[in-house]
C-alpha cells in the first residue's frame, strides 16, 4: 500500500508538472504591439499568415497586429504619444520619420544595425539610409516610386499604341482621352487637403522633371520657386484649368477618388506608385492596364516613398521589438511580404529574384527607381506633414487663380524655410 501511494504520488506530481509546462511557456513569452494601417489593405488572412511565420521563426515571442485606418493614422500615433500608449512598434511613413524622432516617439537603431551582418543593411535601398540629425530612425517593409498607370483599353481606342514620353506626348495624348460627354477624362488632379501625400503624385515629380530642386542640401533651404519650378506649375495649371483634362472637383479629389476612378474605367492614367497595383487588383481585378515611367520633362524625375518600421520610445521590450523589425525587414521577411502583398521589395537581394523579374508590371518602378531624379526628400524634412500641406493650399491657390505660380511658389518657400530654420 505505500508503494502504490508512493508512485501514485509520483505520478500526480509529473502530471502536474507536465500540464504546467505550456502555462510557464505563455508566462515567459514576450510581446510585441505593432501598430499599422496594412491589416485592411491586404486582407486579414495575410496578417494572420505573416504572425505565424514570425512566431514560428520565434516561439518565445506573441505579435499582436494592432490596425488602425489610414487616414488620420499621424495624428492618432502623436495623441497615443501624448497619451504614453504607443505600440511596441509603428509603422511610418517617409513624411513622419523626422517629426516622430524631434517629438521623442521613436528611437535610434544605429547600435543595433551595427550589430547586424553587413549585408543585412547593405541591402535596403541606398533611400532608405538617409538619416535624421546623423541617426538611423527606421527600417522599411516595402518600397516603390511613382509611375504611371495607364488603361490601354482607352488608349487603344484613342489610337494611341503606347503611353507617353516626354510632357509635350502627355498633353497630346490628354487632350486625344478627354470626352466629357462620355465622362470621360484623362487623369483626376488631386488636390485634396487630406492626405497630404497628394503631392507625392502631382506635383513633386513635375518639380524634379521640370530641372528644380526641392531642397537644397547645403544651405538646408527650400529653392523649388525657380523659374524652373514656376514652369512645372503653370505647366500643371494649364493642363487642368485650359485642357481641363481631369475629373472635376481637382480641389476635393485625393488618393481614395483616383483609384476609384481608375478602378471605373473612365479615366486613362494615374500617377501611381507599386502599392496600386494591389489595391487596383482589389478594386478591379478585370481592368486591363499597364504601367510605364513618369513623361519627361526637361528631365527624369518621381517621389521615392516606403512603408517604414520604427521602435517607439514606449516600447514595453526593445529588444523582442527589434527581433520583430529585423524579422521582416529581412530577406524572409521582405519576400513574404512582397509576395503577399504585392508590394515592392525593400530589399535588393529580394528584388533581384528570378519570381520579382518575372512581374511584368512592377518592372516600370524598377527602371523609375534607378533613372535620375528620383528622390525622398520626406525623410529629412522636420515637419513633412505640415509642409505638404503649406504645399498643397498654395498649389491650390494657383489653380483657383488667387495667386500666380511664382507667388506660390515663393510664399510656400518662406513657410518651408521657416520649419527647416527651426530645426537646426
């Protein structure tokens, strides 16, 4: 009888300990809090399958995906900064990076990436090396600049074999695809307030193709009100105001509204960047388009722009955090998510697999990407948002006749001259 007892003992206390092992495995796990808009733009299974592969490759470590929209998305982050409810990890983009880091959200990851083989940083696109105030605040996810979509269902109606060229080929080919009694119109201008990322498509890249430069790195101040820069506007100006060869409501029309008009059917090109290529498939999946670089102008030139990690001065653990943003700005991470996605690999040793070569249409962005010109100047601009939305009102002012394009121009430069100033 006491040996039974004794190994019925035994046995009681093996059980319970076996039955504890997974709550202590729970209890020792980290978490990671990652704060992004992405979950509603490439769908919930993706997410879902992007957490298991991490948890996978780390066991030790839960990642919570917390979603937010979009829009309002830069305001929601400062109110949970003022607030001490950040996430582990944000997602940025380029117009935020410096602002967040000067407002004491996000931290350095210069130690940690020196840590890191050197190939792990060699890889991200040289854009994305660009630091504020001599730091390294971010590790992107996905990239792309902008090009153009065009659908070559209307063109080939309008008789036109290929996208344009050059500025002159474009404001032919405008004209050829307006018909407003069709309601239908070559391109929907995009001056809307809110995103201010508006100027990423219309108008910045005109500046870059007209020969201006946005900022000039060695005095640090704005110097696109050059007759050069004065020449892109008006050039804009007179294709919606003279032409009128976009959608009307240019002053109410943003992102949202040229993808749906694109999406329609009824509107032949779009300034676009590799991101639209997923949300276009969403939208459309039957519309029969293609993608091409930027017309030129006097020049090449488009807007660089990405999806950017960063760790937040909130972070409950940097380091599980880190595993996180190493994770998937890694070579595993970046081809899950570029296949995934559809996104633009942030990574060149993902770029340069025979499955990337092989997408007939992201193949525009690659030669975009590698052509003059093509610039984020976002990434060390101390208040981007704020300065493209100075950019936005006086491009607006132009287009309602209030002000000429020089006065815009040079008005919009003393505003930027005076963030830029203040963040010596």
């Amino acid at each position: 009888m006491h040996l039974q007892s004794r190994s019925l003992t035994l046995a009681a206390m093996t059980l319970a300990a076996t039955l504890s092992l997974p709550t202590l495995a729970l209890a020792q796990q980290k978490e990671v809090r990652w704060g992004q808009w992405k979950g509603t733009e490439v769908g919930e299974k993706f997410m879902a399958e992007l957490k298991a592969a991490f948890e996978k490759d780390h066991p030790d470590i839960k990642l919570v995906t917390v979603d937010s929209p979009f829009t309002g998305f830069h305001d929601r982050a400062v109110v949970l900064h003022q607030a001490k409810k950040l996430p582990d990890v944000l997602l940025v983009q380029v117009d935020w990076v410096a602002e967040f880091a000067d407002l004491g959200m996000i931290e350095p990851l210069d130690e940690r990436i020196a840590k890191e083989p050197k190939e792990f940083f060699a890889n991200i696109p040289v854009t994305f090396h660009q630091q504020w105030k001599g730091k390294q605040y971010y590790l992107p996810i996905e990239s792309g600049a902008v090009a153009l979509f065009y659908n070559t269902d209307l063109f080939k109606a309008a008789g036109l074999s290929g996208p344009p060229k050059t500025w002159d080929e474009f404001a032919d080919y405008a004209r050829k695809l307006t018909s407003p009694e069709k309601r239908q119109f070559a391109v929907t201008g995009t001056l809307q307030g809110e995103p201010p990322t508006n100027m990423t498509y219309d108008i910045y890249p005109l500046l870059l193709q007209a020969g201006a430069k946005i900022i000039d790195a060695s005095t640090n101040k704005a110097v696109f009100n050059s007759p050069e820069g004065v020449a892109a506007i008006e050039w804009y100006v007179e294709r919606i105001n003279k032409d009128k060869v976009s959608v009307p409501g240019v002053l109410s029309n943003g992102e949202k509204e040229k993808r749906a008009n694109f999406a329609s059917g009824s509107v032949a090109m779009m300034f676009e960047g590799p991101w639209g290529v997923a949300i276009q498939k969403q939208l459309n999946p039957k519309l029969n388009y293609d993608i091409a670089p930027l017309p030129k102008g006097k020049t090449s030139g488009t807007m660089v722009r990405g999806s950017l990690n960063t760790i937040t001065t909130q972070a409950q653990d940097k380091d599980a955090a880190w595993t996180f943003m190493r994770w998937l700005s890694g070579p595993k991470g970046i081809e899950m998510w570029a296949k995934g996605t559809g996104g633009f690999p942030a990574r060149t040793d993902v770029a340069n697999q025979g499955w990337f070569k092989e997408l007939k249409l992201f193949q525009a962005f690659v030669t975009q990407m590698a052509a003059d010109n093509a610039n984020s100047p976002f990434l060390v601009m101390p208040n981007a948002v704020q300065m493209n939305k100075v950019m936005t009102t006086e491009i607006q002012n132009v287009v309602q006749g209030k002000k000429s394009a020089k006065q815009a121009l040079d008005d919009a430069a003393e505003q930027w001259n005076k963030v830029l100033a203040s963040a010596k």
